[in-house]
C-alpha cells in the first residue's frame, strides 16, 4: 500500500510561507508530514501558526524537529499548540497503512559551534557531543524502518545549495 509522506524544512513562517503554499497547492491529503526544522522565523510564533493553518488542510500527523530558529524560550509555547508532534532528541514509531516506522528526531549537532552559540548557550559544546553520541547509539540500536529526521545535516556530503562561506556550521555528525 502507498503511502503519501510530505517532507519539507526551512519554510521560515512567514517568510517563505507563501511559496510553500504554493508548492503544496492541489497535491492533497498526506499521510504524515515531516518538518526538519525553521519552521517559523526568528522563533516567533505567530509565523508558526499562520503554517500551522494550512499544515493541519494537509495531514492530521505533523512531525517535526526544532531548527535553529525555534529558539529554546518558545519552544514551551510551540508545543502547546498541540498540532505538531516535536520531536527533540526523540523516537517515536509511526504506523502508516501496517507499516510502522521508527523516527528518530533531533535537531542535530553542528562540527563547530557558530560564535553566536559559543557565546550564548553554556556548554553548547557538551551538548553537541552528547547528542552524537546519542544519535550514533540510537540509529544503530534497531534494524527497524528508520527515518531519521533531523534539522542540520548529518554528513557534508549530501549538503548541496547553502553558501559554502558557513563553513563547518551547517552540520557534519560525522556518519
């Protein structure tokens, strides 16, 4: 049996909204959705809601990881609109038509903190580390249908289209 998945990332609510509006306009109905991250703009929520909106015309399962502009002060109010699944250093297993599938979701680890992060987020350093170890473990753990949706990229080698000028900041778990 097919099932209809949608996945997507960096819509950036408002910003890019109306081009995936557009993108989605007339495909229909999906089974789940899968969001990688930067969802809204700038961690405001209004944004986050006005994709939400549409979001729910398209699927009633909504997964998503946080990106690096769900800033961790309004993730609390994210998740109490109760419309998306967040997944933040989680699994979860999701049955679509007598498949189930084991989803693995994080945000990620950068190679290198941004200066930014390195500044601003004690011990962000730390956490980056432990959560490869916790992806490496986990991913490996299961030889379960796995789809492991994450917001940076796990391996420069799939990075195609972003300014090579970030550097090592984009990603880079080394898998």
């Amino acid at each position: 049996m097919v099932a209809r998945i949608l996945a997507t990332a960096d819509i950036h609510s408002p910003k890019y909204f109306p081009r995936f509006r557009e993108a989605v306009k007339g495909l229909g109905r999906f089974d789940a959705i899968f969001i990688a991250g930067d969802l809204m703009k700038e961690g405001k929520i209004e944004g986050l809601k006005i994709l939400i909106n549409e979001l729910k015309k398209l699927s009633d399962t909504i997964i998503a990881v946080p990106g690096n502009e769900e800033y961790d002060e309004v993730m609390p109010r994210a998740r109490e609109l109760d419309v998306i699944k967040w997944l933040d250093d989680d699994v979860i297993k999701l049955t679509i038509n007598d498949v189930t599938l084991r989803i693995i979701g994080s945000k990620g680890s950068l190679e290198r903190p941004t200066t930014w992060q390195l500044k601003h987020i004690p011990h962000i350093t730390d956490t980056y580390r432990r959560r490869v170890e916790w992806l490496k473990k986990t991913i490996n753990s299961s030889r379960e249908l796995t789809i492991l949706l994450m917001h940076y990229t796990p391996t420069f080698k799939t990075l195609q289209g972003e300014d090579q000028g970030f550097g090592r900041v984009l990603g880079g778990l080394g898998i």
